[in-house]
C-alpha cells in the first residue's frame, strides 16, 4: 500500500482494509456506503478495520484523524460524508480524535469513478486547503478514504498539507481497487 505514494510524499504508514474487485461484496459495500445512504454501514466498518489493526500498533503515534473532506455541494446531496463516518468509527475504536473541519475541498469535482489514471489526477489537482495548518504542527495525522484507486485524492490531500511544519501523514482507507 505504501508504494502507492513513494515519492509523491513521505508516507509514515498506509494500509487498506479490503480489496475491491468489480462484482465483489467489497463493491457492494462501497456503494451502499457512497450511492445508497447506507451511512451507519461506515460507522460499522470503521470499527471493524480499528479492531483489527488495533493489535498491529498501526495507530501508535497517531495525534488525529482526518477524513477526506467532501465538496459542500456534494456532501449536500449526499447528506454526508462517507470517509467521516468512516473516521468516526475508528475514532471510537482508537480514542483518537477526529478533525473532519481542518481540510476543505474548495473545488467541485466530477466522480472519478469513469475516468482514467491521467484523469483522474488532473481531477483533483490542487482542491483541497488546510483552514488551521497551526493545530496539525509537529503533529502525525492519519488521512482516511473510502476506496484508494491511483492515489491522486490521497495525494492532492496531502500537498494541502505541505506547508504544515513537522507534519507526519499516514493513511487509510477502508479499499483498495484492483489496477486491472
């Protein structure tokens, strides 16, 4: 998971919890998480992916949780965000706090759902902003997703993060989409 993101920031520690395959139970999930309003299904998982990482020591060190931040627009229709319930949930497992007003996605993004690998970078070049870059000083953070295809959403949240000083990202995310 880690060489997603080898030489596009300094990854601490990365981890997904379950493999995405088209026609898999992982896809269902995803999409009664995403596209169906099944929001307490995050909450669910969540934990469960706390649970058993818990043991691994995978959030030693971890000073907050940051899920990535819908766009206003599309949390609207959504009525939330998947990856806060999604941080909300290992939260309650790892008593680690979680900052879902630190980031914001200042651009409107079309799905990536459809769109190949350049595309999909290019989507999401340059639409997230730190709001309080003070408070995640000096500190290690663990950046949240629901599904990690290319890494271009973890990685534009990341460069959001760049001019925070001392900064350590690590990140999770509930899937990992196959690359074929």
């Amino acid at each position: 998971m880690e060489r997603n993101f080898w030489g596009k920031f300094p990854v601490e520690r990365a981890a997904s919890f379950l493999y995405y395959a088209k026609g898999s139970v992982v896809r269902q999930l995803l999409y009664e998480l995403k596209y169906y309003g099944n929001k307490e299904i995050g909450g669910f998982l969540g934990r469960y992916m706390a649970a058993e990482l818990l043991p691994s020591g995978f959030f030693e060190g971890i000073d907050y949780i940051l899920p990535v931040p819908l766009h206003r627009k599309k949390e609207r229709l959504r009525g939330y965000n998947q990856s806060e319930w999604l941080a909300k949930g290992v939260g309650s497992v790892t008593s680690i706090p979680v900052l879902s007003d630190v980031m914001e996605r200042c651009k409107y993004t079309e799905t990536q759902t459809h769109k190949g690998l350049y595309e999909r970078w290019e989507n999401v070049c340059d639409i997230f902003v730190c709001n309080t870059p003070a408070i995640l000083q000096g500190k290690h953070v663990l950046l949240i997703d629901d599904v990690l295809t290319t890494g271009a959403t973890i990685v534009s949240c990341s460069d959001a993060l760049k001019d925070v000083a001392d900064i350590r990202i690590s990140v999770l995310t509930l899937a990992l989409a196959g690359q074929g």
